[in-house]
C-alpha cells in the first residue's frame, strides 16, 4: 500500500475500498442466491431426475431388472401352467427367483446370447431363401 500524503488522497482510497466492498458484497449476494435455489426441495428433486435420466449405468440397471423380473415371470408361468399342485408351484417360484437373479446380474451377456440366437435365425432363414430359389 502506498503512504498517502493528502485529504484527496484518503477520499480516493475510501472509494477504491468502497468500490471493492460493494462488488465483493454483490458476489456474495449472488452466491447466496445460487446456493438458495440450489437447496430448494424442488431443485433438489428436479436435479435428482436429471442425474437419473442421463445416467446410462442406471438406465441399463432398470433395463436389466425389468428383463430379469419378465423372464423370471414367464419361466414361472411356463413351468407351472394352470396347476394348482403346490410342490410344483414352489419349485416354480424358485426357479422364478433363480431366473430372475441371473438374468438381472447378466443383462450384457443374455443380450448378446440373444443377438447370436436371432443373427443365427435370420442367416438359417437366407439360406433356405435361396436354395428354393434355385
């Protein structure tokens, strides 16, 4: 800081300072303000449902459960029928729950299974196009 000598002087360094506070006070307002709308609950659950929304990691673990739990169903379904025999009703829910897991815990793998399974259904189909063509 440099000596100051005069009266002008002091009022031009009392206005510089001045000057100083009223932007270092107008920053501060403006961080309060953000961190005010920041904190408010509808922020904070709009913010929430973007961050899920963009996530790819939890989309795809929704995905994979919504698969596991269809396939679990349906494999219950399948085993069990119509019957109202309660040993094969139990065996029916443990092969659901088993199902189930593995399909929720392998998503990537039953995928790509799957997409073997369709490419080697359509690549059968072509072939047999085209000796009844001939």
């Amino acid at each position: 800081m440099k000596n100051i000598n005069s009266a002008a002087e002091i009022k031009l360094a009392i206005q510089e300072k001045q000057f100083e506070l009223d932007i270092q006070g107008q920053l501060i307002k403006e961080q309060f303000n953000a961190i005010y709308e920041s904190l408010k609950p509808a922020s904070i659950i709009n913010n929430t449902l973007k961050d899920i929304a963009t996530s790819p990691f939890l989309l795809n673990n929704i995905i994979g459960s919504g698969m596991g739990l269809l396939t679990g169903f349906l494999s219950k379904k399948i085993a069990v029928g119509s019957s109202e025999n309660p040993f094969r009703i139990f065996l029916g829910t443990i092969l659901q729950f088993g199902v189930t897991n593995l399909v929720a815990q392998n998503p990537d793998t039953i995928r790509s299974l799957f997409k073997y399974l369709l490419n080697s259904i359509f690549h059968i189909s072509e072939a047999k196009d085209e000796t009844i063509d001939k």
